[in-house]
C-alpha cells in the first residue's frame, strides 16, 4: 500500500486507463474526492463506472460533459444520478442487491475500485466503514485480475465492525477529512403514525426480526414498537439507519433468537442523520456489516424467525402488483434495490411476514392505489408474492385471497373518493369474479381497518 497526498497522483490517465471498469462504494462511503478527480480530469476517457446510490458533493461526476467521458451503470439512482439516467446520459444497471456481488464476479468485472475506509485495526486491517454491499466483491475481482485498488481514509468514517479487509488488498491510500452524506430524521405525519401503529400491533411481538429503513414510516414504527412495549427483537437488515439504533440503545433488541444467535443487530449498509451517528457506529460490537449477498440472500432472511420486513413502494395497483424503484416505464427514480429479497425471505420465514407500507396518496394528492400499474412498468413485487399492504386507511392480508376478493381489499387502502372509483371499477367488470363475495359483514376479507385495529 502506497500513501498519497493528492488523489490527482493516481487519479489520471496513466492509471485510469481507456477501457477501465471502476466500481465505487456508495451511500455514507462514497469516495467523494476519487470521484470529483475522476470528473474533473478531462483526460480520463472511454471508463465505466459502477455505483449503488453514490451520495455527496458529485453533481460534476453526471455532468453532460463527464458523461460524454464517462460511461456510468448505475445500480441505484439518486439526486445525483437521476437526471443523467433519465436524459440518455447514463444507463441504468437493473438487479437485485443480493445478486450484485455474483454480477461483479462474473458479468461486470472491474478492475478498479475506489472505496472509502477507516482504520487500520491492530491486526492491520481496515473497515469497509458504513457500506460494505458489493464493495468486498469489487475488492476481490479486481485484485485477483491484478487491478488497482485505491482508497480514501476520512477522518469521520467509523470503524465499522465486520466488513474489513487487509491493508495489503489497498494499492494506493489518501487521507481525507470532510462530512458523511446524512439523511436527516423525517417527524412522523398523521398518516404515517397511523402506518406505524397498525403494524406494531398486528405484525411486531417478543422475538420478531426486523428490516427496515430511512423516512417517516421507520420512525413511526419505531415510536409503536416502544410505545407497545416489544422486547427480545432481533435485527437483519440491509439498511440501518437512526430508527433502528434508537431500537437497539433502549435495550429491546438482543438478537438471540436470530438463526445465528448473535448478541448484535447485522447490516449491509449504515446511513445516519448526523455525525453522532456515525460516532455511535464506531468499534460498536452491538452492530455489525456484511456483504449484501449474506444480508439479502434470500434464505439467509428466510432462516430469520418471524422475519417481519417492511418497505416503501411508489404504487399498488388492484392486482397486487408493486412498484419502488419508477416513476413511468422508463423514468428510474430509485432502483430495484433489496426490497424482492426481503419481501420474498421474509415470506418464508417462519412466522414472518412481508409488508409494503405507503401512504394512500403522494404529497400532491394522487392515489398511490391504482386500478392498473403503469404500463410497462419494473415491479419489485408481483401479485403472486403475497405481500401484506399498509395504508393509514388500514391492512389488507391477500393470503388465502383470490383475485377478485384481494382487489376489492386493496381498494379499500385508498382515499374515499379513490376508493369509491375503484370499487365501481371492480363491480362493472365482467373479469372480477363475485366481487360482492368479497365482503363479510360489510367488511372486505383480509382486511383491518385503521379504526378497528
């Protein structure tokens, strides 16, 4: 491992070569000075760069001139990406996080990586920090086709326990000092209070397992489960973020009843709402990172006992079909992400059970529960994944449910007026089979309506 002052002394075209294939860490750990270097030297050209939610001060990296050098894949989209992905500047790489790993391996192969890390530890190693995902994969395959390997050491990343690799896998080392891309805590709206209550008290007991992630739904989660009073919970997740560390300082997270039976909560990807959590990750024994093919692999989530997953999506039509990562067909807003893996593990798990919880219309007032999902259109989750919807207006559980009855149930998470639209959708249509059936004393089958649960 050499140290450098500057990343311009490695950052140019006698190492950065045409044809190069660079993986960079994302989210908290993103190599924020590699990757501005990288955009601000003209005479870098025809490279790819792969990348899972790359955060920071990187606006230039997606600027259409980097982008007539640069050549991006992106894994997952965010406010840096998203104009370039959805202008025809970058391309949008669609899989799952569990599966990135064995694409990098196989398909992808970098010979570059650029990563951010803390440390070394005294057995010389050094942390992987707050986002391990595919990056020890990225390591591994370029190393082995003899590739270069460069590194920033900021001074704010945590030495995050788990996710480590030997110094010597480190080509070139630069120190750096800036602040930790956060997500700021959201308060919790009336809607999503309400989410939150509904799945705590049907979904979240002594011994659950729990993933989650960032936003106002987490934190409205985390509010019931403490108000409740759950104990003994157990944390598998590929995001932690502040909600769950509120979980685990309190004491009800003790993670022995997990496959493992570990006494720490484990994760693939750590994103904070300030500095001080990031503090809180360091050398922290009660959490723990792991690649994402081991947090996301499907039966490693399935082993999890009462594996209770929870996620967001953008819409859910009246088939059951669910949608996260687009906006149209072809305008990428996020990406595919881990939400399949979880939502498909968790329905496997015994006991388990998986959640999509949105809130009934976007903050513009449209209905997220619609009678047709966009033509098109990328699903994270299918109709026949069975899949637990929450709305403030309620849960619906499509379990046991046949088309006609679930759809009459999913219209029942929406607004009133929308709900109204979409009942008389159901019952002109010659498709839908006895939808009336549906209903057991008024009320749709699967259903728990908020003022009921």
């Amino acid at each position: 491992m050499k140290k450098i002052k500057n990343p311009e002394e490695v950052i140019n075209p006698s190492v950065i070569k045409p044809g190069s294939r660079i993986y960079a860490a994302g989210n908290a750990a993103t190599p924020q000075r590699l990757l501005s270097a990288l955009a601000a030297d003209d005479d870098i050209e025809q490279v790819e760069l792969l990348g899972v939610l790359l955060l920071g001060d990187i606006e230039a990296l997606f600027s259409e001139a980097s982008c007539r050098r640069i050549t991006h894949r992106v894994i997952f989209n965010g406010p840096a990406s998203r104009a370039a992905t959805n202008q025809d500047r970058a391309k949008y790489q669609l899989m799952h996080l569990s599966d990135i790993p064995r694409q990098l391996r196989s398909y992808l192969q970098p010979d570059l990586a650029f990563l951010t890390v803390s440390g070394p530890d005294n057995g010389g190693n050094f942390s992987l920090g707050t986002t391990v995902e595919a990056v020890l994969a990225a390591v591994e395959t370029v190393k082995r086709a003899g590739g270069v390997v460069i590194a920033e050491r900021n001074a704010r990343m945590p030495f995050v326990l788990g996710g480590t690799i030997p110094g010597d896998m480190i080509d070139y080392l630069v120190d750096t000092d800036y602040p930790l891309p956060v997500s700021p805590i959201k308060s919790p709206d009336e809607a999503a209070r309400r989410i939150g209550q509904i799945i705590a008290r049907h979904y979240i007991q002594d011994g659950t397992t729990l993933q989650y992630g960032i936003g106002q739904v987490p934190e409205a989660v985390t509010d019931a489960i403490l108000a409740k009073g759950v104990k003994d919970l157990g944390i598998h997740t590929e995001l932690f973020a502040d909600a769950m560390q509120r979980l685990v300082e309190v004491g009800v997270v003790s993670n022995r009843h997990t496959f493992t039976h570990t006494n720490f909560a484990m994760s693939s990807i750590f994103l904070a709402g300030d500095q001080e959590g990031y503090d809180w990750l360091d050398y922290n024994s009660s959490v723990q990172s792991r690649p994402c093919d081991y947090t996301n692999h499907i039966l490693n989530i399935a082993r999890q006992p009462r594996m209770v997953a929870i996620n967001g999506a953008i819409g859910v039509d009246l088939h059951g079909n669910i949608w996260a990562d687009s906006l149209q067909a072809r305008k990428i807003f996020s990406g595919v992400g881990g939400q399949s893996d979880f939502l498909r593990g968790a329905a496997l798990s015994p006991g388990g059970v998986p959640i999509i919880a949105l809130k009934s219309t976007t903050s513009d007032g449209a209905s997220k529960i619609v009678d047709k999902c966009p033509e098109g259109i990328t699903t994270t989750a299918i109709a026949a994944d069975q899949v637990v919807i929450v709305t403030e207006h309620g849960a619906f559980d499509p379990r046991g449910l046949a088309f006609s009855e679930r759809a009459v149930g999913i219209a029942h998470l929406a607004e009133p007026e929308i709900r109204e639209q979409l009942l008389k959708e159901i019952y002109d249509s010659p498709e839908f089979h006895h939808p009336a059936k549906a209903l057991k004393d008024g009320v749709p089958k699967g259903i728990t309506p908020y003022e009921t649960s």
